[in-house]
C-alpha cells in the first residue's frame, strides 16, 4: 500500500512540476488549489501525509453523531474530516484570523451546511482574555502563544477550555480534538479537569521548551493521561485517549 502511495505521489510530483493545477484530495476532502497557501502544504497534500494521523484516527475512532470541540482548526482539512463523521455539531478554534478565513472556504467546500461553527480565538490560561500569538505568512500550518520577544507577533482573544466549554455548553459525551502546538500541555497542567469533562480526546502532542528544560511529547502525554484517560491508540505523536469508567 505505502508502494502505491509512493508511486501516485511520485507521479502527481511530476505532473504538478508539468503544470497539473488540480486540487489536492484528502482523506475525501477535496482542498481547492487556490486555497493551498504553500508549496510545503501543497506537497504535503498530495503525498497524503498532511495530519494523516490524525486523520486515520477520526475516521477510526470519532464516534458518529457526537458534539466535538476541535482546538486548532488551521485550514479546515482536519474540520472537513470531522464533519465527515457527522457530528452533531463541531465548534473548531482557530487563532490565526487569515488561516481561519481558508477553513471557512475549506468547509464550505465540502460540508456547506453542516452544524459548523468557526470561533476566531485561542485556548490560554483561566483568566486570560488576549494573548500575544508568534505567527507569519510563510508559516502557514499554525501559531504559538509567545511572549514579546517573539518575531512575528498577532494579538488574539482567548478563553480558557473551561470557558469554552462553558459557552458552548458542551456536554459531557463530547469529544475533544487538539493540535494546539504545545499549549496542551497548558491544559494537562493547569485545566485537568476541564479536559477531563471529553468523553474521548485526539491530541497531537509536540515537544516544548519551558525556559532551559526540554519537555518531549511522551511526558506531555502522561501528563494528560493524569486528566484521567487511558490510551485507546497511539502512533508517534498522535494518541486517541477516553476518559476513565466511574
């Protein structure tokens, strides 16, 4: 299978070099060409490996019809394939406004009325109602929260996940997906039990730098697991937990 992978990847490498202006398909999500906001995401994808894990992983385990609060929406990909699930409604977080506004053409795309709502707003601490995000054009898959000194800075509301979940009013069969670039491990610390709320979480866990420490994603991850879940699937960074039995 990976073979075969190859081969078509190989193959719509050289007819984009050719001039193929098709859109990229995804997992059934179609990401129309105009919409594709780098050569890097562009080959990333073609080659089917743009959060392909994180893909596999909703299709597999997300069950049909729940409420899902996603945490980093980026392009909309990950959305479409959300919405793909048929949830019964799907509030996605995004705190790049520019990348927000291609998630929004992404869903409509492929999911133009489906129970979708797009919040422009990070996840910070409680009590954090704005943050200094480091973004940029030509870093297009995402942010960070970031202090001043950071390089390319953007001021964004935010909420805490309590807060979230609070003005959603999300219940307690809800799922949770993340890919929020370290700041889960914000929650894992600090709002443990409002991830613990999620019936069942799909988290990408990355390694973070906290002043002189290095902090690899397998300790993220156990601190999560400590919000009370258990490990349902896990390849490389990305897990799929569910909340412990009562």
């Amino acid at each position: 299978m990976r073979i075969i992978a190859s081969v078509k990847w190989r193959l719509l490498a050289i007819a984009r070099a050719c001039g193929y202006q098709g859109s990229p398909r995804l997992f059934g999500v179609v990401v129309p060409l105009r919409l594709v906001p780098s050569k890097v995401v562009l080959g990333q994808l073609d080659a089917g490996s743009y959060e392909a894990k994180e893909a596999r992983y909703i299709q597999a385990y997300l069950p049909a019809g729940a409420t899902v609060l996603e945490l980093g929406a980026s392009l909309g990909v990950v959305s479409s394939i959300i919405l793909g699930r048929k949830p019964e409604r799907l509030i996605s977080y995004e705190a790049v406004g520019p990348l927000g506004d291609i998630a929004r053409q992404v869903v409509a795309h492929n999911h133009p009325a489906a129970p979708w709502e797009l919040v422009h707003c990070a996840i910070a601490a409680e009590g954090v109602d704005e943050v200094s995000f480091d973004w940029s054009p030509e870093y297009t898959q995402g942010g960070t929260v970031a202090d001043e000194s950071a390089k390319s800075l953007i001021r964004v509301p935010a909420v805490s996940l309590a807060g979230a979940i609070a003005r959603h009013r999300l219940p307690s069969a809800a799922w949770l997906v993340m890919d929020i670039e370290g700041m889960e491990w914000e929650l894992a610390r600090h709002q443990a039990k409002a991830l613990h709320h999620f019936d069942g979480i799909i988290v990408e866990c990355h390694d973070i730098k906290e002043g002189d420490r290095s902090i690899p994603h397998a300790e993220v991850l156990a601190e999560i697991l400590k919000a009370g879940f258990t490990v349902v699937a896990r390849r490389g960074q990305v897990s799929v937990l569910r909340r412990h039995s009562a």
